[in-house]
C-alpha cells in the first residue's frame, strides 16, 4: 500500500481575535536570527517588531527594521545602543501586549528582567543568566512573577523541549522533584556523542560552534556552567533553593586557557586536545565512554561534569545534540519520566521563543 499523502489538519481559530504584540529583539546573533525569520512566516502575523538590538547597535526605525538583511545593517548602522530608547518604542505601539525578548547571553541584560517585568512589558528568554544565576536574581524574579509578570523560559532549558513545562504541570498537581539526572548541553552532547579518538577534540568543537550549538564563548559550556545554570533552573523550579555555590562543577577548560579573552581562547583549542584524548583512552580501556552528565539527588546535592558511563547507560546512547532529562518523582518513582530530544540550534530555540511569545496572548 503506497502512503497517502494528508494535509494537515485545518486548525479552527477561536472566535475571540488574538491580540497584537509588540516585540523588542535583543541579540541578533544564531538564535535572534533565526527568531527573525520565524517572524517572516504567517504564524507569526500578530507579531510587530519595533525594535533590535545587538551589543553596539539598535534600530527602532519600521522600514529599516523589515529589511531582510537587519542583522548584516545593524553590524554597521543604526542607533548607539539604549534599552530606553528599545522600551519607548514598545509603548509607542498600539499592541496590548508588549514584549522584550532576550537572544542574548549578557548578564546584565538578564539583571534587568525582573525590573521589566514590575514595568509591565513581558519577557520571553533564551538567556539562562537570570533564572539560573545567583538566587536573589531568581528571588527578585519569582516576586515580578508575582505581581503579574509573564516570563517565558523555555528556551532556557533544552532549547525548548517540554521540560520546564513538565516539570511545573507535575509540581502544580501536587507530584515533587525526588530526583533529577541526564545530559543538559546540547553542545557537549553533540561533542561527546562523536568523539571517538579520531579527530581531534577541538575539531569537533569548531564544529559544534559552527552550527550554533555552543555559547558566545563555548567555554561557558565546556566549564559545566550553562548546564549547572540549567540544572539551577529546573531545580528551583522543583523548589530547592539551591545557589550557585551549592552546585559542584567540574570544568573542562585547563587552568591555562581560563583567564584569556575569547578569541585567545578560540586561537588555543588544540591545548583541549590531548586531556580530552587521555580522559577518553582511560574510559575505552574499561569498555565505557565519556558523558557530560548532570545530577541533582534527593537531598539537593547538585553535581555537574564529565563521567564515564558503560555502553548499555541510557546517556551513551544519545545522538547529535541530544539532550535526556531523567526526573524521578512521588509519582514517577519506579521508572523515571524521561524526556529526550534535540537540546541546542538555532530553529529549535527560536521556535521555543516564538512559541512562548504567542503564548501570552
Ligand atoms: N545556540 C543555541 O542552541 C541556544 C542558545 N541559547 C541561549 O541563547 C542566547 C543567545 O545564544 P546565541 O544566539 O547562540 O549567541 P550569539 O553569540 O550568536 O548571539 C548573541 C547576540 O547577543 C548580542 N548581544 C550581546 N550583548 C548584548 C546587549 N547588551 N544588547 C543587545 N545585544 C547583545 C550579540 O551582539 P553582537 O553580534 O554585537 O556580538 C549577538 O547578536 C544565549 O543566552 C544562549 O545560552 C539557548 C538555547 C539554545
Ligand atoms: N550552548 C548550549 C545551547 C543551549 O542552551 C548547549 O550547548 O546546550
């Protein structure tokens, strides 16, 4: 029987209109440009961007910001960078929803959410600096929640599969976090899912920050510090307010190559390669492989970093940027609710921002 070929199904919209939202970009970078060309598809109609940003200039300018090429022209023109000049633009437009969206990796953008939220503008984040940073910044953020504040986080964990929302429907329904353990980083997944010993460690990972899976600076990956922020994140959200000193992290990046700025850092690479080659020649000769592994148990003690695992361990059997998220639950006590799926890229992740941006309304 030859397969059929069905169109999708005609979804009926609500008889309500949906409202109108204006949207602040900040980073055009992978994930902020693949977000502007999900703008340019019909789902995202109701979406006007007035303005964007990236670290040294910004456009609120309506025609220059439809250009096709905006990322390439705010490389060279447009207006010195000010987030006020970003947020007039927001109240300036008719729209009763009014968003910021954080494509960035700045810490101190990721400082100001809690404020716009308190503001009244939404904000919707791939910036994990926030939420998965020093607890009071999560403190002051949970309080802007609060009051009302819409905070749109999915792209912070996973790059958007259903994890954080997951994990929020068991807690909301009573169910508690007893146990959390899997692969966080879709960059370090897609590193050691390959690494054989073949190619040089550092070849994989001018790679990996090729196709956009890695950090700005992919040491803020290969330091365990996204993950440990990602395990922060859903960690608080299970309710252990755990800090960023109560996670243990155990880094990748030699003493040596910690200190420089990143395009020393990126000059180096090949200083990676010969740690990496004797860390994975031990664990062949036990017949395991290397995975970047996270862990939280049962009493809060948070652990993050490189471990070998025997070939039948669910983590040595991931592929690309794959990432696994085991939650052992009151509920899900026997077998744990396991969720498993690309974790890093840029259509992925711009998808996770558009999806919570239409979410609010
Ligand atoms: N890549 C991925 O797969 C995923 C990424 N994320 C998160 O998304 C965020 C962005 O990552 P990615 O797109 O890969 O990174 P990029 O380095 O490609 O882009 C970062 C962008 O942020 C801009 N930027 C930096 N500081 C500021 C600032 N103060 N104001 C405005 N813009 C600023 C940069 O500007 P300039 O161009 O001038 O440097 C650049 O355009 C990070 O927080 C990351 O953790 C989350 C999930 C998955
Ligand atoms: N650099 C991150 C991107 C997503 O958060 C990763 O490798 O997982």
């Amino acid at each position: 029987m030859s397969a059929v070929l069905v169109e999708a199904p005609v979804r009926k919209s609500p008889e309500i209109a949906k409202a109108d939202i204006a949207v602040v970009l900040l980073g055009t970078g992978v994930v902020g440009g693949a977000f502007l060309k999900l703008l340019c598809t019909p789902v995202a109609k109701r979406l006007h961007l007035v303005g964007a940003a990236n670290s040294r200039k910004q456009q609120t300018d309506a025609a220059q910001l439809t250009a096709r090429d905006l990322r390439e022209r705010l490389k060279r023109e447009g207006a010195a960078r000010d987030d006020a000049a970003l947020l007039s633009a927001l109240d300036a437009h008719h729209a009763e929803l009014k968003v910021v969206i954080d494509a960035t990796a700045s810490g101190e953008l990721a400082a100001r959410h809690a404020e716009w939220l308190a503001r009244g503008y939404h904000v919707v984040t791939a910036n994990k600096s926030l939420a998965g940073g020093h607890l009071a910044g999560w403190r002051a953020l949970q309080a802007a929640r609060a009051a009302g504040g819409r905070y749109g986080d999915s792209a912070t964990v996973g790059a958007g599969l259903p994890v954080l929302s997951t994990l929020r429907r068991l807690c909301d329904c009573g169910d508690s976090l007893l146990t959390l353990e899997g692969v966080f980083s879709g960059s370090l997944s897609y590193l050691f899912n390959q690494y054989d010993g073949s190619r040089p460690f550092s070849a994989l990972l001018r790679d990996a920050r090729k196709l956009g899976y890695t950090e700005p600076d992919p040491r803020a990956d290969l330091s365990g510090e996204d993950v440990a922020r990602k395990l922060l994140i859903l960690a608080r959200n299970a309710g252990f307010a755990l800090g960023t000193d109560e996670v243990v992290v155990e880094s990748l990046v030699p003493e040596a190559l910690r200190d420089l700025s990143t395009e020393a850092f990126l000059d180096r690479l090949e200083e990676l390669d010969e740690p990496l080659a004797a860390l994975h020649e031990a664990a062949r000769a036990r017949g395991q492989v290397l995975r970047f592994l996270a862990r939280l148990n049962q009493r809060g003690r948070a652990r993050v970093g490189i471990t070998e695992v025997p070939l039948t361990h669910p983590a040595a059997r991931l592929y690309g940027t794959d990432n696994q998220f085991a939650l052992t639950t009151t509920r899900y006590h026997t077998q744990p609710l396991v969720i498993q799926g690309p974790g890093a890229g840029p259509e992925v992740t711009a998808q996770a921002l558009l999806g919570d941006v239409l979410a609010l309304g």
